[in-house]
C-alpha cells in the first residue's frame, strides 16, 4: 500500500488490628502462588499433532461440488453470506453433511441458544465417526472449562485453547500477570467441512452474530467457498491446531477424571435444547435445515480466482519473522487506482493510514468508509481512538460513512437490510428474519477497484495489524465486486450518516434516509460522548 496496512494505527477492632498481620504473609503466598502457575502453560508432546484430513473424494459434499468444480476448472466459487440466520443454516448443513473431517476455529464462542445448537451439531457429527477439532481463542471464548473437558471426552473430539490463561482457577489474574503475551489473541473465524468447503469472514458463534438476539444485531458477513482456497484455509488452521500456543485442554487437567462428564452432558443439551426449541427463532430455523442441507451446493456462487490471507501464529511471537496478512494483502491495496470501499466496524487508521489515504485521494481514488457510529459500536474505546482522525479524513477528500443504530422497523439485518429494500444485490438470498432494537456494524470486507473483494475477520485498526491473527479470502470478481460496491453505495445512502464539515470546520453528520443533520454523534447520550472522549484521552490507540 505504498504506507501499506501493515503501517496502520502504528502510532470488629481487634480483628481489625490483627488483619494487617495475617491476611498479608496470605495475600504474598497467593500472589506466588499466582505468579508461579502463570507462566508454566502443560508441556505440549509432539504425538499430538495432527493434520487435515484430505482424503474426502468419497463424501457426499465431493460428489456434491464435483460437478461445479469440473465447470469451472481452477476457480473457486464463492457465495457471500450476509444474512445472519442464512449464516448458521449454512453452519449447520456443513455440520450435517460432514462425513469425515471438521476442522473449526473461532475467536468467540457464547454458549447461548445458537452456540449451543452448533456444539449439538458437532457433538452429532462426532458421533457419526466424523473427527471434530475445535480450536477456541481463551480469552475470547471463555469458556466453562468442565463443558470443553466433557466434550473432549469424546474419542472423535479434540478441544485446543488458543494463547490461553496457564493458571485455569484464575484466569483473569493469570492474564494480567503475562499481559504481553495474553495480550494478543487469535481473531480467526473459519469452519472447514470434509476439506470440501469452508466457511471464512467476520462472524462469531453467538446470538448477536445470527438475529436471534433481540437487543442488539451484529450486521456481518460470511463466504462459502468450495474449490483451490479450501485447502489454503485448511493449511492455515494446521499451523494455529500445531502451534505450541494450541494448547489440548486436557493437559491442563491430567489427574481429572472424565468418566460421565460426557453422558451429563448430553443430558443436559438434551433439556436446553427442548427448551430452546420453544423459541420462534428456532422453530423456524428447524423447519429449513433439512431443506438447505440439500440446498447448500446448490447456490449461485460466483467464481474467479481466489487466496486465503492470513496470518502466521509465529506473529504472537516477537522474535519471529513471521508473514503476515497485511503484507499479502498490500499488492493489491497498492494497485488501487480508481475506487476504494473499506467496511470496518473498528477503524482506527492512525496517522499513516490517514496518509496513505490521503494520498490515493490526492491520485485520484474515491476513498469511501464505513465504520460504526457511537451510537452503534459496542466498544466505545475504538470509536475514541477513531473519532480523532475523522476531521482529518474528511479535509484530505475521503468519503466517510457512519453506521446508524437504529434500522427501519420491519427490515432485515446486516448487509442484506439495504438489499431487501432495492430489490436485492446480486448476493445474499432470503429476505431478513427481523428487525433488531439495536444494530451495529461487524462486517470486515474491502473492495479495490471494483475488480478484487477481500471479506474476512481484518479491522482496519493497529490491533488486527499488529497483535491479533486474522484470516480472509481475497477473491478476483468483476461481477462481485461491482455488486459489492454498489450495495455499499446503497446502503449508505439509506443506512448510514454521511460526514462532513461545515464552514467552521466542525464536523456535521447527515442521516441519508430523512435528510436531518446533527453537530454531534448521532443518537448517543451526553454521558456515552463524555465517555468516548474521556477514552481518547487515554495512551492506548496502539491496544485498540
């Protein structure tokens, strides 16, 4: 990228009286206690690596896409999914249809209703002889500990604990006691099925990321792909599952005993599943999962050649050289002579991405982002850190779009909200499930030229460049693009506010559906802006 996005955001009185005494010799032996158990992850042996499984010419999901993949030979076919419960069906079928292999990799996982349904799903396909291995960022995940270990008690289930907290009764004292390294996280999402087809982009497993959260939605998106990227996303989960970070989560636990554990849960499941089954959301969402298990290869995909993008896990280590995917990714970025599109919930360009915009303005490019309002974020610190560069922004020519908060009543989620409305995009199927009271961007996607679209887990913010691990699919599509670039103007027009700057400097925001103008962020309390510029008086851009 010339300043390339490896450059981004680089900038009772007796008892009283004897508390003293005895509670402190206490207090230092738990604290080394503390100290101790933190930075001693288990001995990792070398027996445990394993790799994906590629010998799958004989699964349905082969015999599925093979006819496809012989149309089209050498491309990769991509479908975007960018409603939210088409999302999970699609998640579902793969999990379904699976017959061999389930590789899964994901920074957030919320046991809730649809992070239950999913590891309903994988404990199903376990026991259909499928062989299932669930790599979980720790921090992000955090997950109940005993619920991984009964799983794991499955002979066809192996649970691995990205970066994870050494002292497991202590998680967050341990965390803060190793910060450097705690402190970067694997951002990946990708699910893997039979090493046929795959599911990459910025969705985690939880309510708010499928509509079936009723406070708040998580407007993203997701690829399907099948064809020459699958084993390229496959390649990148066997480094992270290898990695001496990847850390089984029975090693942490060698003297537990597991007998049971397994058996209580599945009676368990078996309740909340019952009970998850009264819900309107899942009711529905049963009656079509039959239905897009079969459907699911047949999809209009579009095809053209494609790379996953990522980062290596040598990244969490400094005195490693490791390739990263800001690097692969800044070719293409550097080649942008008409157009730039950048989707990022979390923005935060820094003084060299400020530039480096800048100046592909000043060259002729029509630079448009879109990123959350204050109103719409659901992390207040990123949107101080971006807020100081907006002025910025908008004084060098680029175009920049705020999130609204509040979608019209009755219309989708996610990217699709616009598309419902004029008719469709060209991507995406379906019409959306509802409204939400609340929406807030999380789709990650860039599009260069109208020629090359990159969808995947990357914020433009020093985070997702500097500390965490992301993953994505950069695919070469002149009709994708366009659509994509379209809907993007779409969706602004009616979806988002539209900054500028008045005669004074100052910058204005005008919402595009009723025309109306605000002096300061949309839709957001005195407090929640005293907040925000309060955070971003803070030293911590380099964190955000």
């Amino acid at each position: 990228m010339g300043l390339d996005f490896a450059t981004v955001g680089a900038s009772s009185s007796s008892t009283r009286s004897m508390a003293p005494r005895t509670l402190l010799p206490a207090a230092l032996l738990t604290l080394g206690t503390l100290l101790t158990g933190c930075g001693a992850l288990p001995a990792k042996p070398e027996s445990v690596a394993s790799t994906s499984v590629v010998d799958t010419a004989d699964t349905p999901l082969a015999h599925a896409v093979a006819p496809l993949l012989a149309q089209h030979p050498r491309l990769t076919g991509l479908y975007p999914l960018d409603r939210g419960r088409d999302a999970l069906l699609t998640r579902l079928a793969l999990a379904m249809v699976a017959q061999k292999t389930l590789d899964v990799q994901y920074y957030i996982w919320h046991d809730d209703l649809t992070g239950r349904l999913m590891m309903a799903k994988l404990l199903e396909a376990a026991d259909r002889g499928v062989r299932v291995r669930l790599l979980l960022d720790d921090v992000g995940a955090n997950a109940d500990d005993d619920l991984l270990l009964a799983l794991s008690a499955h002979p066809n289930i192996e649970i691995r604990l990205f970066n994870p907290a050494a002292n497991r009764n202590w998680r967050a004292m341990s965390s803060l006691l190793d910060l450097s390294r705690m402190n970067q996280r694997m951002h990946n999402k990708a699910l893997i099925a039979d090493h046929r087809a795959i599911i990459v982009g910025g969705r985690n497993i939880g309510d708010e990321y499928f509509e079936a959260n009723e406070e708040i939605d998580f407007s993203d998106l997701d690829v399907l792909c099948i064809g020459p990227v699958v084993p390229q996303v496959a390649r990148s989960f066997d480094l992270f599952w290898n990695h001496k970070l990847a850390i089984p989560v029975k090693l942490f636990y060698p003297e537990r005993k597991l007998d049971g554990m397994l058996d209580a849960l599945r009676v368990e499941y078996g309740k909340q599943l019952q009970e998850d089954r009264a819900s309107d959301y899942l009711r529905a969402l049963e009656q079509q999962a039959m239905a897009e298990r079969l459907r699911a290869v047949k999809l209009p995909f579009y095809w053209g050649r494609a790379r996953a993008l990522y980062d290596d896990p040598k990244k969490m280590d400094p005195d490693e050289d490791a390739t990263l995917l800001a690097e692969r990714l800044a070719p293409v970025a550097q080649k942008t002579h008409r157009e730039l599109a950048v989707v990022s919930p979390y923005f935060v360009p820094g003084d060299d991405g400020t530039t480096w915009m800048a100046n592909l303005v000043k060259s002729g490019v029509e630079v448009k982002v879109l990123t959350n309002s204050l109103a719409a974020t659901d992390v207040a610190a990123v949107h101080a850190g971006y807020a100081r560069y907006r002025k910025p922004l908008l004084e060098a020519g680029v175009k920049v779009f705020e999130w609204k908060p509040d979608p019209p009543p009755g219309q989708g989620s996610g990217l699709a909200r616009s598309a419902k409305r004029s008719g469709g995009s060209g991507f995406g199927s379906g019409s959306g499930f509802r409204g939400s009271s609340r929406a807030s961007l999380h789709s990650k996607a860039f599009v260069f030229d109208r020629r090359n679209v990159f969808i995947g887990s990357l914020n433009m913010d020093p985070r997702s460049i500097e500390l965490n691990t992301e993953i994505g699919v950069l695919f070469e599509s002149d009709l994708l693009a366009s659509r994509m670039a379209e809907q993007f103007d779409r969706l602004v027009a009616r979806d988002a506010y539209a900054l500028r700057l008045d005669d004074q400097g100052n910058v204005v925001w005008r919402d595009g559906a009723d025309g109306q103008e605000y002096d300061a962020d949309p839709k957001s309390s005195g407090w929640r802006r005293f907040t925000a510029w309060l955070m971003s008086l803070l030293p911590i851009e380099s964190q955000l």
